[in-house]
C-alpha cells in the first residue's frame, strides 16, 4: 500500500479513489503523505480519495478565507483558523480536510492545543469548500457534526445548515445571521480578480464597518 502511494502522481484537479483502505492504512497513508502537501483527502468508510486541487482552487481558496478573517475582526469575534488540517473520527470511520475551516464559537474550547481529536473536542464551526474540482463531501462533514458548510461553485455561494444530522440550504449564516454573506461575499470575490487582493480586502472591511454602524 506504501509502495503504491510513494508512486501516485495526481494531475491537478483529478482524484484517485481507493477502496477497501481500513483505518489502520489511512492513519499510515496520512503519515506517509506528510501534512505539507498540495493534495487534499477525504476518507469515507473505507473508500480513501486523494485530489489535487487546481490553481483556481487554490487562489479562491485564500481570497475567501481572508474575507471570513476581516470579517471576524471587524465584528471583534475571537477566532482559530485551522486551513486544511485533517478532522476524522475513528468511530465513524470517517475523515476530511477542508478548504479552509474556522473555530468561532468553540474557539476557546480548542485555544492552544495543538493536535485536535473529534471524539473529545468538538468540530469547526464553518467549514469552507470551493467546489471547483467537485470534492465536496457533506456527508462526511454532517458525520464529523460540522455545524455550518459554506460551498462556493460557479460564483455563487451556498450555505448549509446542520439539522438533524443533515445540511438544509439557508439564506442565512450561523455565524453571521445579520449579515448578508452569501451574496455578497461572492462579489468580492469577484473584485479581486480585477482589483487585487489588498484593494478588495480594505473595501470589504469598509463595507462591515458599514453594516456595524447601521
């Protein structure tokens, strides 16, 4: 299994699937993959799938996730940022990293530490994917209890609610619930494409001072 591993080179925005993976060999191929890599993972139930995200991907991915950061601190709401780290729960055999993923309202609960455990300590409470390779998995997600899944695909931003141990779409956050996030955070998106990166984040923090104000 090892072996075969070493030897997987996976194209940008293509994904090798692998079934019948026991938790055992996904423990090792994590180690053996290492943490400071391209490639994402998700483990379900003994069917491993490892990706490789496009450039576009990657590029969303840190635009997004630097707008949730202004956002949290303009609105002074403690916050933990945790990226791509792996979440898994070996009793439900289940495991996942996510595009970007914050603790918001658990933030104290996981403040310091450095290995995190699902069975012991609870979730992040958003979890961010952008779907442009179509590696989404909300079933894992609802399984690891993640309260809020926000999947951005084609422009366009959606938000999913835990209920019931299933995502409902919702107009509106958890986290955010007086804010209208999921139209427009895709906008600024959008600007950053043309406007740049620093132009966009100063006109977003502007634009919560706004709402804060009002």
């Amino acid at each position: 299994m090892l072996l075969s591993i070493r030897r997987i080179n996976v194209p940008p925005g293509q994904r090798v699937l692998l079934s019948d993976v026991t938790w055992e060999e996904f423990e090792t191929i994590l180690d053996e993959l290492g943490e400071h890599r391209a490639a994402r993972i998700a483990y379900d139930t003994g069917v491993l799938e490892i990706m490789a995200p496009l450039p576009e991907h990657e590029d969303d991915k840190e635009i997004i996730g630097d707008l949730v950061k202004a956002l949290l601190e303009e609105l002074e709401i403690e916050f933990r940022s945790l990226g791509s780290t792996t979440f898994k729960n070996q009793i439900m055999l289940q495991g996942i990293e996510p595009d970007q993923c914050f603790y918001i309202a658990n933030e104290s609960k996981i403040r310091g530490k450095k290995r995190l455990d699902l069975t012991q300590d609870p979730p992040p409470d958003l979890a961010l994917e952008i779907d442009v390779t179509s590696r989404t998995h909300p079933s894992i997600y609802a399984a690891l209890k993640v309260p809020e899944l926000w999947q951005f695909e084609k422009g366009q931003l959606q938000i999913n609610l835990l209920q019931n141990g299933s995502y409902v779409v919702s107009d509106k956050s958890k986290n955010f619930p007086n804010l209208p996030v999921a139209e427009i955070l895709p906008k600024y998106l959008y600007r950053s494409k043309t406007e740049g990166r620093n132009s966009v984040i100063k006109a977003f923090r502007n634009w919560v001072r706004e709402q804060i104000q009002n």
